[in-house]
C-alpha cells in the first residue's frame, strides 16, 4: 500500500511538471509570434481552467488506481510490475534529464528551458502515448494472456449468472413463504374476517364501539404476522362483505381506523 501511494504521488509530481512544460513552450511559442503578455495572460487564465478541470479527472484516475491496480499479472507480465510502474510515471522527469543533458552549453536561459520542456513533452509523449499502449496491446496477444484472459472473463461470466440465479432462488424462497403464511393466515384470520364485515354492514349505533373492536382486531393482526397479515385480513373481510352482504353498503373503515398501527398508513382519499 505505502508503495502504491508514492508511485501516486511520484504520477502527481511528474504530470504537474509535464504541465509546467507544455504551458511554458505555449507561452514562449505565443511570445516569439509576437502576441503580447496581457493577451498571453488573458488565454492562459481560460485555459488553466480547462487543464485544471482535465489535471482534476486524471488525478481522480490515479488515486483509485485505475491505472495500474487493476491490471492482472499473468496478462500483463510487464506493464504491471513495480519496475515498469516506476519508469512509467518517471516519464518526464526522465525527458528532462535528456533536455537537460541535450542543452548543456546552450547559454541563452529561454533556449536552455525551451529545451529541457521538449525533451519533457518528447519523452513524455512517447512513453505515454506510444510506448505504453503498443506494450499492452502486445501483452493481449501472448498466448498465456489471450489463455487468461478468456478464463477470467468466462469466470465473471459464470459468477454474473451464479449471482443471478441466486436472486431469483431467493424471491422464489419469499414468494413462496408469502404463499405459505396466506395459507396459514386464511385459516386463523377467517373468524376475524368474519366478525369485522358484520360490525362493517351492520347498523352502527355506537360507532366508538365499533371503532375499537375494529382498531383490536387490527392490532391482533399485526401482533400475528405485521403488514401483510393486516392486509389480507381486510381484503378476506371486504370480499365477505360483497359476497355475503350485497344488498347493504359497505365502507371501508378499516383504512382509516387501523391507520398508526404498526406501519399501516390509510390510502388518501380521491
């Protein structure tokens, strides 16, 4: 892990420094075109928000390590040891020490520095932009990686659809015990369902009363299997109203009456 970090941290530096190059060769480039600073000024400040906002997404990239944590060694038996990580984000300090080491006994200060950037953006460009890309792309073609490669993907395939058959196991095992309770509550809950369609059709005098038995039978029900008990115990007592009681009009108080038991909440109205 402490390895892993300084190799961020060690990307950090180098792409900072990679930036400092490309902006000093624009800069010098625009000067010898003959743009004046305030107008060098005035583009470098819109465009250090776009290289910010770019610099923001790579560093992102770097520090869940997208780059390089994720690679598998027998696929990539180069590109993912510690020697090729290190000569990887060492890039450009690598391409300054070649300007550097290119521009000795240059005297003049802006060539001298003009130098060590391209050596920079040159060795940077290169490793980064050619290099890398062409060593992976030959790493997917040894046969041990391609071998690999079709293992593990064949392996996520696998565990995708193990994955998947397990959720549906599982919603099979809760539908089926959801059945099975229904079962055993019809039986116990029928005697209740009964006794609250006839206090529901019927002729209330004392709807208080009534209220209260309703809002006890709710409460039993709840205490018997929560929610779903509830639920079908009001939906067996207004399907023994409509079959038993047509001729008299049934409301639907058990939504509100039982609303605050448990997590029963009434339907709004309308």
């Amino acid at each position: 892990m402490r390895q892993r970090d300084e190799l961020r941290f060690a990307h950090i530096a180098s792409t900072v420094w990679f930036i400092l190059c490309v902006g000093y060769i624009l800069v010098l480039a625009l000067r010898q075109a003959g743009v004046h600073w305030w107008v060098v000024f005035s583009i470098s400040g819109q465009g250090a928000l776009i290289i910010l906002l770019l610099v923001s997404l790579y560093l992102f990239a770097i520090f869940r390590g997208i780059s390089s944590s994720q690679k598998v060694q027998v696929e990539h038996p180069l590109t993912s040891t510690i020697y090729y990580a290190v000569f990887y984000v060492s890039a450009p300090f690598l391409g300054c020490l070649a300007g550097l080491l290119g521009m000795i006994g240059i005297n003049t200060t802006s060539q001298f520095l003009l130098g060590i950037a391209m050596g920079t953006l040159g060795t940077t460009f290169l490793v980064w932009v050619i290099v890398d890309p062409l060593i992976g792309l030959i790493e997917m073609m040894l046969p041990a990686s391609r071998k690999n490669r079709v293992q593990r993907l064949a392996q996520t395939k696998a565990e995708r659809e193990q994955k998947q058959r397990d959720k549906i196991r599982l919603l099979e095992e809760v539908l089926a015990k959801e059945e099975y309770d229904r079962q055993n509550w019809r039986e116990i809950l029928k005697p209740q369902a009964e006794k609250l369609a006839g206090l529901l059709t019927a002729d209330i005098t004392d709807i208080k009363q009534v209220e209260q038995e309703t809002v006890g039978i709710g409460v039993s029900a709840w205490q018997t299997g929560g929610l779903s008990c509830m639920r079908e115990l009001r939906d067996m007592t207004m399907s023994i109203c409509k079959q038993k009681y047509r001729d008299k009009a049934t409301v639907d108080y058990i939504n509100f009456w039982w609303d605050g038991i448990g997590n029963w909440r009434a339907a709004p109205i309308g």
